[in-house]
C-alpha cells in the first residue's frame, strides 16, 4: 500500500563481554547498517521493530508484552524496575528518536530462534534483519546460529548482518 511506512524488525541481544545493557556488537551491527543502507535519509518511510528475546530464567522479567515507542515511555519507569532488557531496548529506542525514525521495541521470553520466526508470524514486518557472528562450522555445530534459523524459517525476507574482522571479539563466540 503506498503511503505505508516500511516495516523492518531487528532482532537485537545483549553483549556477552559488556552484558546488559549494552547491545552486543552484532545486534548494534545491524541496527547500524540498517539506517545506512535501507533507511538512509528517508526516516518517515520506514518503522523499525526491535525484538529482544530473553532466554528464560534468564532474568526474572514477567511483563513481556508491553510496547515502548518513545523515549518517554522509558522515563515513566521507576529506575529499579530498568532492567537488563529495559536498558538494551531503550538504547535503540533513543537513538531511532534522534534520527527521527518511528520504531517500537518489546521483549519475549524463549528461544529466540522459535520466538523470531514466531513474532515474525504474528507482526508481518516487511523485512528481518538479524545480525550474525560469522562463527565457522566447527563453532557453529556447539552454539548453532539463529541468523540460519531466521534465513531458513522465517516467514519475510531475512537479512543477516556478519560483523566485520575488525569488531570480531578474541573468542568469536563472544558477542
């Protein structure tokens, strides 16, 4: 339909060195190349959907099903109800808003490759974007990737963001 923004959702994660709240280089990778490439200087034509998928246990967070649109809805939160997905959310959220760009953001609980696939089928974004840490195939056999799973599963295009040489951790599995 014309006239209808874009509708692209990033699959986004902590960071396995920093931890929360601090996105993990692949998540940030994508979001990056997300607005250099697709959404450029055109913010009003595109909304982007955060996802973050918490394993469970992971955190003790229950209320997994409210939406944050603004940088606003994160200052009505008392600051020890800010935690570790809050904070992760709320740093992509931010920055959407200085750009411009619309955007909303919430978190699930589960295995974040079923959960991706499964919000894709329930949201219908025009796009997933997920980022990927080029692990090789003896990596990838222990940890499993869920870029794969996305590029095979999902239910819209998927396109996977593989981090550069450069911001590759001295563990590759680290994020």
């Amino acid at each position: 339909m014309e006239g209808e923004a874009t509708r692209v959702m990033v699959a986004v994660n902590e960071s396995t060195i920093k931890g929360y709240p601090h996105a993990s280089i692949s998540s940030k990778g994508a979001f990056e190349w997300t607005l250099n490439k697709i959404v450029r200087s055109n913010t009003c034509g595109f909304k982007l959907l955060f996802l973050h998928v918490q394993v469970p246990d992971e955190d003790g967070f229950e209320d997994m099903d409210s939406i944050f649109a603004s940088p606003d809805d994160f200052k009505g939160m008392k600051n020890r109800d800010k935690i570790r997905g809050l904070h992760l959310l709320e740093y992509f959220v931010n920055r959407c808003h200085e750009i411009g760009v619309p955007c909303e953001a919430w978190i699930k609980k589960g295995d974040p490759k079923e959960v991706i696939c499964h919000e894709v089928k329930r949201v219908q974004p025009d796009l997933l974007v997920v980022g990927c840490r080029g692990l090789g195939p003896f990596q990838r056999v222990f940890v499993g990737t869920v870029s794969e799973f996305c590029v095979k599963h999902a239910e819209c295009p998927v396109v996977t963001i593989k981090r550069s040489a450069a911001e590759t951790p001295q563990d590759p599995i680290d994020d």
